[in-house]
C-alpha cells in the first residue's frame, strides 16, 4: 500500500521540461518583476516559471535537491544571501561576456557564481517635523548611537531580517568585530521600541511619532511615496518623513549599499536560457525599468537611476552616492557572526 | 472467500510492525543530530542566557494560555449547561466557531483590530499576554476545554450537586467544593490540547515578537540551516512537553469522576443580576472569539476582492485538497486497520494506543524536523541503490503527508477504537467463529461498523488538516502553494488585508463543518478520552 | 471426536483451569454446569480458540488443534448476548458464514434452517428490532447453518424470561437431535443441562 502510494506520488513528481524554459527560485517578490519576465518571454521565446519563498529555505531546498534541482536560477535580495548560497555550494560559474560588460565587479562574485543586478542602500528615514538641519548634521551610522539625541528614538526591524545582518556584517567587515559589538549595543540603547514589523512599518512608527528616526531600504522608501490606496497604513507616510543617506562626507565610509541578484542554480537542466534572462535583465533598458518600478539603483553603470531616486541625492546635496568599499561576499562570510552579536546584545527585546 | 486465505499472525504482526514503523521511523533518524558538536550561534544562546529566556517564555506562555483557556472555556460550559436563557442555543454553537480559525490567521487579524483600536489593544497586548500572544492563543482555542466540560458536566454531575444543596450548600459553595474539584479532570484534559496546539504554532509567537524555543528551532534551521541545533532546541521543547503531561498526570491524580447514573443536569432560569452577567460574558467572548474577527476579515476580503483572482486562489485550494484528501484516505486506512488489531488484542491495548497519540503531541515543529531528515536519508538511500537522476522525494508531497498522517493519525485512531470499543467483543469473535480470518472480519464487520464514525473522523481531519500550517510550510516541495502558506507569505509581507482571502476560506468551511456537527449533536472534539 | 488433555489457563496470576482432561464423542450432548469463576467459559473459549492455554492439549478427530486459528476449526460458537452483526439484517447475519457457497446453495440452506427455529418471518428485520428469545435463534440459526462439527453454546438461554426457557430449552432441543450435531452447552442453570444434555460435567473453582 505505501509502495502504490509512493508510486502514485512519484509519477506526479516527475518534471518535463520542454525546452525554451527556464525555472526561477526568487525571494524577490515584485510586480516590477513579472513585467520584466513577460517581456523577456516575448524577445526570445521562453517561458519564465516563478516560484518564490524565504531565501533560507530556497537554499536549503535547491541544496537537498542536489542532483536535480528544479530551479534554474537562484535570485535573492542581499548580496548576503547570495554569498550563502554559493557557499552552500548551489550556484555554478558562468562565462559571459555581456554579464562582463554590464556588471562592474564590485558587484559581482570573483568566481563569476553570482552576479547583481539592482542596488539598494540603507538608509535613515526620518521625521520632517521633529527632526531639524542641525540634527541632520554629521548624522552617520556612527553617530546614530552615540548621539543622545537619538536615545529611545531610532526604529528598526528584528534581528531575523537579512538586510539588518548584512549591514552588521558590513561593519564587521569595515571595523572589525569588537568595535561592531558596541555599535550594536549602543544602538540597542537608542531603540524607541521592541522591533516589530518590517522596514516600512518603521517609516509607520516615525510618522505616528514612536520614534523620530528609522533605519531602512531606500526603496521601500520609493514605494510609500508611490502609495495611492487611501486605506493603507502606508498612506501618507512619505510627505511626513524623509530619506537620508548616512557616511556621505569626506573621510566616512559610505552608505551600506547591497544588492539583489541572480546565479545559475548547478546542474540546472536549463543553463543556457537561465544566462539568457540574466544577461537580459543586467541591459541598459531592463536596468532602467527596475529604477523606475521598483526604485532600486541599477547596476549597470550605462543605465540612469530613474528620476524620483535622482531626487533623493539633489535633496541631500550629493553628485553621487558614496558606497562602502567592501568585497559583498565578506556579507555572508560574516553573517553568523553579525547574527550571533545582534542576539547577543538582545536586538529584539531592548525594552524588558 | 480466496484472497483472505493468509495467515491471521502473520498479518497482524506485519500489519503492527509496519504501521509502527511509520511512527517511529522518522523519529529516530534524528538521533544522531543531538551528538554533534555545537554550534557558534548555539553557544551565543546558551552563554547569553537567551535559551534559557526563551524556554522560561515558553512556560510562562504554557501557563498563562492553559489559565486563560480554562477561564473562558470552563465558565462558558458551565454557563451553558446550568441556565437557561434565550438565544441559548445560538450561543451554544457561537462559543464552538473559534476553532474554524486557525491560530495564525487570528493574529493577523486581531494585529489590524489593535492597530485601529488602541483601547483595546492596550488590554491584550501588555505584558500580561505576553504581547498578545495569550490572547491569540486562549480566545481561538479556549473551545476545546468548553467542549470538553460542556459534555462532562451534563452527564456526570447531576446527582452530586443536588446531594450537595440538599445539604444546604449554596451555589456559590456548591460550585467551589462540588462542580469544580469533580470536573478538574475533565478541565486538564483538554487544556493540555490546548498546550499541544500552542506547542505546534510558531507563526503567532513569531509574528508578535515573542522569544519562545519555536524561535530558536525555526532560525536555526531556516534561518541558519543548522538542522542539528534545531535538534538539540527540539530535546528542550520535548522536555518541557513531557513535564507538562507528568504534570498533568499528577494533578489528575488518575482519576475521572463518573457521573452515577445517565440523569442529564436540568438547567434553570438564572436570577436578574446572572442574566445581565450571563449575557454580557457570553457576548464579550463570542464577540472577541469570532464576531470581531470574521467581520474584519470580510472587510478585508471585500476591500481586496481584486486580488481574488491574481492570487490563484482557485489553484491554491485545489491543491490544498489534493493534499487534503490524500492524507485523510491514507490516515482512515490505516488507524481503522490499526485500530483494529488493537480492538482484538487481549494485551498491550493501552501501549499501541500512546504511540498512536505520540504524533499528536509532539510539536509539528519537531515532527517536521525528524521527517525532513527522515526523506532526505530515504532519498540518498533510494539514489545510492538506484541511481535514479529525477527521483526526488523531497520534491514531492511525500515528506508532507507523511508527516500529516503522524500527526493526525490518533485522531482517527482514537474515535475508532472508542466506537469498536463500545461494541461487545463477541460480535468479532462470532465472525471468527463463522469461518472468517482477520481480514475477512476486517472488510465485513469491522469496516461497516466504521462507516458511521469515519464521517465524523472526516470532518474532525479536514478541519484540522486546512487550518494547518507549520508542518505545510517547513515540509512543502518546490512550488507547493496551499492557503495555510499563502496566508502566512501575504501576512510576513505585511499584506493582511489580501492574506484575508484565503482565510476566509478556511474559517467559512470551517464554520459550516463545525455548524453541521453542532446541530447534528455531536461533540466537536471527542479527544479527552485519549489520554 | 474432541479430546482435552490436561489444560491449564491463567487469567493474569489466577488459575482457572488446572489439569483439565475430558472427552466428548460424536453426537453427545454434554454440559459444563458450574456456578461462576468455575472456568467453564474458559473453557468453552479454549476449545473454540479464542483463548490459548498455556500448557496442555486439544485433539479432534486425532487431530493435534491445540494452536489451529478458531476461524478454521469448524466449530460453532453461541454467545451468551448472541453477538448479532448490528449492521447486517437477520438474513444477511445468518449467510455471513455460508459467504463463499453458490447462491442457489445459500437459499436452500437460508430456508432449511430458519424454518427449523421459527424466524423465517424476521428475515428482513434487525438485530435492534428483536426480542431475546428472537435474536437467541437468529444467532443459533447462523451458527448451524455453517454445519460445525461441534456446536459450543455459552449461557444461552440466561438472557431470556423464566416463563419462556422450558419451552425454548425443548425447541432446541429438539433442533439439536434432528441434527444430530456434537453440542458442548456452559451453564449454571441446572434445568438446562437436564433438559439439553446427555451427559453432565460439575465443575469447580479452583
């Protein structure tokens, strides 16, 4: 009876892939995307399956699937996560020239495993009302904790979220770990509340005045000022608040700056349509479309950030954004030990 | 009849050892996790005292749930079974609709009550409910200790409070030396489901920010792919179980008060103060159980009705049925045979009746865990003889429904074995004697007498089955979309408003079943006679 | 035709049967008659095998059928509450044993045996619409139908009003005879081992 069942089950399991296919393992979950997607699928003919879950968990799967994973591509927000999965062994090297010519290397791993494909900067969003010029002098991720300005003030999500890890990781990446350990208890001393939803609920909280100041992605910033649904939390909350990029000056160490991108999964049945649609989504027009829909950065050095990110800089006074100058592949090398700091000095439960 | 010409031993030996082995099997593949060396992020836990933290949360949890549960639970039956009211009945199946919710479906719900309703959040969210937490957890499965009491005190007490007030005690005293202590088996029983339940969610301690050992399971094999450390929380978690149900024992002291004869308690008209107290107490907690919460969900759905369609809601359900009915089939099938045998055992009934309610109470998180490792060892086993490239068990429902049947199977099993039980003996013994073997009594008696029960069991695994989300979730393959993992996607995304869709799904089935069962007299769940 | 030799049974630390030996011939009519806790039904269990002595040993026709399976044995076995299938109607309760003969086989025999005790009018009826003396033939007709080579009876006639045992007793009897069929009756009652049985066996506690 079991072996009928087996049987049955395995029949159901088994995958015919036609050619002119290519299957994606995705963490991002934007509509952007699927455009990009269809239009890919209308150029060269083939099909583009979705499927999308926790980085984590894709990992692990694509991992236990070994032998036969049944996706083609892996793509992930958090050049942590993609570091992760190529240690985890599930991405294979790619030769291309065009992927070559788009991506400058910063942005790509040295073993040509994974490659980015937009940018995205941690930023500080904060109050229009309360927070002053002054204020905003000399504001750094360092400053942000030892400033008593900031005390009970500062809104950030838990310590679960990748994109918390990573930019604690950064600085152990930059500074070292000891020094990244009092920066994480001193921010823990800043917080204004136990963390609790995700980076646009902290925009939220400063708009609903918990906190004066939040720490979070320069996109999402872009899609709560794109928010039209009157009966959303989200309403109304970008003409309350405004966005800062942090380390800009002279002699500080730039804006955490990750990625999201893509590897081809190995062995993965469809390699050649899997190179196809990230070479497509690394050109200048598809690099463009993901600044203006998704208000991330593009990766491409031809292609221009859209203008409502344009804005953001002149705002702040800045030519260019200044990144931190890290190799992204030390995010996940650093990644447990960035974890095991933040739980260390109780990221999630601040107040008792 | 030629194909049950087997031997009768031999069947129900290999029959035993098979349906054991599917408990047990998975289990023990997990052993060898426990030994491995530890851990940089485990000893960050261990030296920082946050596993500990987190395992005092979670007997607090346990304790503040177990409490809030018996209050609304055990007075509402009580209510219930002694007064007469109008509307009575109308409350009587209201007070039962809680559990059409799945957990996690009521916390994001109720996160959106307390965000538009301060006030009300500020009751519910403090310290005292740990966040919200225990409010989540009491007000959506409190139903299990009132179902369980309700039938308990109808049955069993009539004669021991009228004794007691014809020894002139008051109600009130009545109530405190008499109904109380009599019924306090019947309260523990089905507050430790209550337990069990809570044990099994990690969504809603996750999604209010509450540390408990869920936390650590899920972040360190999800979160970190550490599958060892997760094993070595999972030994903390069971430990913990295992003190609650000695608890349990202990407290019950083995007893179980029967009532002395099958007289029902007559309910009467309460006095004019009782009813003012009767009603509001039974309007607050069927407002906050259900009412509140359904009517924030049907805002929702029809303030998002857009997404009906892009969401797939048509190929989720269908594949949550599949799914659904695969397990169901394979759990009947198997915890009727199994029930069976047992049914004809002279000794060791009461052995293979716990570990048929082994899968029930050990937390999905773990059973996920053991079966996880479980697959993956069958899988490599399977390529290493075979060497067959596109066989993968993981990427199918195996692993999934398999961890189902565990899970449930007691559930079948047990109403199975009561309903058995309940026939004489001799009737099976007479099919042996009119030249029938075990099989052939198995298709012709036993099967018929199953078919009654089998529409409840039915009911009971489907509503239990739809609701459920942690093994869906940690066990599902590539691709594998059903409205519990949907529900959880949209709310981790923070889109309540659209995760409310299929949630409504479920809590509408799960209404009508649990409606239809009501009216049809039967007990929701008839799990306190398990243990 | 059965031969039990020294059989010994415990019930958990309690002997009930200790060296137990006896024989019955074919076509005898024997009763065990003793008062409760004697060991009778026991008894009567082992020879049927539902129960498993722990020592000793049972012959029928030469045959060593200590540890042969009871569905096997072609032994008929009354039950004291008759044990009627609750799902099946009483005609479909008396063929349940006749299952794999031919139809027209199941009919002959169906009418022979429910003229023989009276209940051909209740073929359609079921066990929850019988009175005890109704049912006490339905479940003796389903039993002989099956022609066993022995037919065990524990306490059947206990279950049925005072008034209407003698009259039963001889009915049965009577039914018994015709058949010429091998009984082993268990009772307390004296009256229904005078009347049914040849030969009468005392037995005890232990």
């Amino acid at each position: 009876m079991k072996k009928l069942l087996l049987g049955l089950i395995l029949l159901s399991s088994m995958v015919v892939n036609a050619a002119g296919v290519v299957n994606v393992y995705t963490t991002r979950h934007y509509d952007a995307d699927d455009a990009l997607y269809k239009e890919f699928t209308r150029e060269t003919g083939i099909k583009v399956n979705v499927v999308s879950d926790k980085s984590a968990v894709s990992i692990s799967k694509l991992k236990e699937q070994g032998r036969a994973p049944l996706a083609d591509i892996f793509m992930t927000s958090d050049a942590g996560n993609l570091a992760k999965a190529k240690e985890a062994g599930i991405l294979q090297s790619v030769e291309s020239e065009t992927l070559e010519t788009n991506i400058p290397s910063k942005y790509q791993d040295d073993e040509n495993k994974w490659f980015g494909l937009t940018k995205r900067a941690r930023v500080f969003i904060y109050s229009n009302d309360r927070v002053s010029e002054e204020d905003l002098e000399g504001l750094t991720y360092e400053s942000l904790v030892t400033d008593s300005r900031w005390n009970d003030e500062v809104l950030v999500r838990s310590s679960s979220n990748m994109y918390n890890q990573s930019l604690v990781a950064s600085f152990v990446a930059l500074n070292g770990e000891e020094k990244t350990s009092e920066w994480v208890e001193g921010l823990v001393g800043q917080m204004a509340r136990n963390p609790k939803g995700n980076d646009r609920v902290q925009a939220v909280a400063v708009k609903d005045g918990e906190g004066d100041i939040a720490i979070a992605n320069s996109y999402y910033y872009g899609k709560l000022v794109n928010e039209t649904d009157k009966t959303s939390k989200y309403y109304g909350v970008a003409e309350k608040t405004s966005l800062y990029f942090p380390n800009q000056n002279e002699g500080e160490s730039g804006v955490h700056m990750n990625i999201s991108g893509a590897g081809v999964v190995k062995n993965a049945r469809n390699k050649e349509e899997a190179v196809k649609l990230i070479e497509f989504l690394s050109m200048k027009k598809q690099q463009e479309a993901f600044s203006a829909t998704n208000y991330e950065f593009p990766v491409n050095p031809e292609a221009k950030m859209s203008d409502l990110l344009a804005s953001w800089l002149e705002e702040q006074g800045l030519e260019t954004v200044k990144e931190q100058d890290i190799n992204l592949n030390l995010l996940g090398e650093y990644n447990e030990k960035a974890l095991n700091i933040m739980i260390g000095s109780n990221w999630d439960t601040p107040k008792k | 009849m030629k194909i049950f010409k087997i031997e009768d031993g031999i069947i129900k030996f290999f029959l035993l050892a098979l349906i054991l082995a599917f408990i047990v099997l998975p289990i023990s593949d997990s052993i060898p996790l426990l030994f491995t060396p530890s851990t940089p992020y485990l000893d960050v836990l261990v030296e920082k005292g946050i596993l500990w933290e987190y395992l005092l949360n979670t007997l607090e949890l346990v304790f503040k749930v177990g409490l809030f549960s018996i209050l609304l639970g055990f007075t509402s039956s009580y209510i219930v079974t002694m007064y007469d009211f109008k509307f009575k009945s109308i409350f009587k199946v209201l007070l039962t609709l809680p559990l059409a919710f799945p957990v996690y479906v009521g916390a994001y719900t109720y996160s959106s009550i307390f965000y538009t309703n301060k006030w009300l959040g500020n009751i519910f969210t403090g310290k005292l409910f740990m966040e919200g937490s225990v409010f989540i957890y009491g007000i959506f499965l409190y139903p299990y200790v009132y179902l369980a009491c309700r039938s308990y005190l109808k049955d069993n007490l009539v004669e021991y409070i009228e004794a007691s007030k014809t020894l002139g005690k008051s109600s009130l005293e009545t109530f405190i030396k008499v109904i109380f202590p009599l019924s306090w088996p019947a309260v523990l029983g089905s507050t430790l489901f209550v337990i069990f339940e809570t044990l099994s969610d990690f969504a809603v301690v996750e999604y209010y920010g509450v540390g408990t050992i869920s936390k650590v399971i899920t972040d360190s094999w999800m979160g970190l792919g550490q599958k060892d450390t997760a094993a070595k929380a999972s030994m903390i978690l069971l430990f913990v179980l295992t003190v609650i149900i000695f608890s349990e024992k202990i407290l019950r002291r083995k007893k179980r008060y029967e009532g002395i004869s099958d007289r029902k308690i007559k309910p009467e008209k309460p006095s004019g103060l009782a009813t003012i107290m009767i009603y509001l107490f039974l309007s607050i907690v069927v407002s906050l159980s259900f009412i509140l919460p359904t009517y924030e969900m049907l805002v929702f759905t029809i303030a998002k009705s857009s997404y009906i369609a892009s969401i797939d809601l048509l190929g989720i359900a269908s594949n949550t049925l599949i799914t659904l009915f695969i397990a169901i089939f394979i759990i009947i099938v198997i915890s009727s045979i199994f029930a069976s045998i047992v049914n004809q055992l002279k000794r060791g009934k009461k052995f293979f009746s716990t570990i048929a309610v082994m899968g029930y109470s050990i937390p999905s998180l773990i059973l996920a865990l053991a079966v996880y490792i479980f697959t993956l060892s069958l899988d490599n086993f399977i390529y290493d003889l075979f060497h067959i490239e596109w066989l993968v068990l993981m990427n199918t429902r195996t692993a999934l429904v398999i961890a189902l049947v565990i899970k449930f199977i007691s559930v079948a099993f047990s109403n199975y074995s009561n309903s058995l039980a309940k026939i004489s003996p001799n009737v099976f013994h007479a099919s042996t004697m009119l030249r029938h073997n075990f099989l052939g009594t198995f298709f012709k008696v036993n099967l018929p007498l199953l078919k009654k029960p089998t529409k409840f069991v039915f009911i009971i695994l489907f509503i239990d089955l739809i609701k459920e989300l942690t093994l869906t979730y940690t066990l599902r393959p590539f691709n594998f979309k059903t409205l519990s993992t949907e529900i959880y996607r949209y709310a981790g995304n923070e889109m309540i408003e659209v995760a409310a869709i299929p949630s409504l799904v479920i809590v509408g089935i799960c209404s009508l079943m649990i409606i239809y069962l009501e009216l049809g007299g039967k007990n929701v769940k008839n799990r306190k006679d398990k243990l | 035709m059965l031969k039990i030799e020294k059989i010994n049974f415990k019930y958990g630390d309690k002997k009930v049967l200790n060296d137990f030996s006896m024989e019955v011939r074919e076509g005898e009519r024997v009763a065990l008659k003793g008062s409760s806790g004697c060991g009778k039904s026991t008894l009567l269990k082992v020879i049927a095998g539902l129960e498993k002595p722990y020592s000793g040993k049972l012959f029928f026709d030469g045959k060593d059928v200590t540890t042969l399976s009871p569905h096997k044995r072609e032994f008929g076995y009354v039950f004291q509450d008759f044990a009627l299938f609750p799902h099946l109607s009483v005609k479909n309760n008396i063929l349940f044993g006749i299952s794999g003969y031919k139809s027209s086989e199941r009919k002959v025999l169906l009418k022979k045996y429910t003229e023989m005790l009276h209940i051909d009018s209740l073929l359609d009826h079921y066990p929850n619409e019988l009175s005890g003396g109704q049912k006490q033939r339905v479940a003796i007709a389903r039993t002989l139908i099956t022609s066993p080579k022995i037919i065990l009876m524990d306490e059947v006639f206990s279950a049925l009003d005072e008034g209407l045992k003698e009259k039963v007793r001889l009915e049965i009897l009577e039914v018994l005879k015709e058949l010429k069929i091998t009984t082993i009756l268990v009772t307390h009652d004296s009256r229904d081992a005078e009347v049914l049985c040849d030969k009468i066996i005392e037995m005890y506690p232990i």
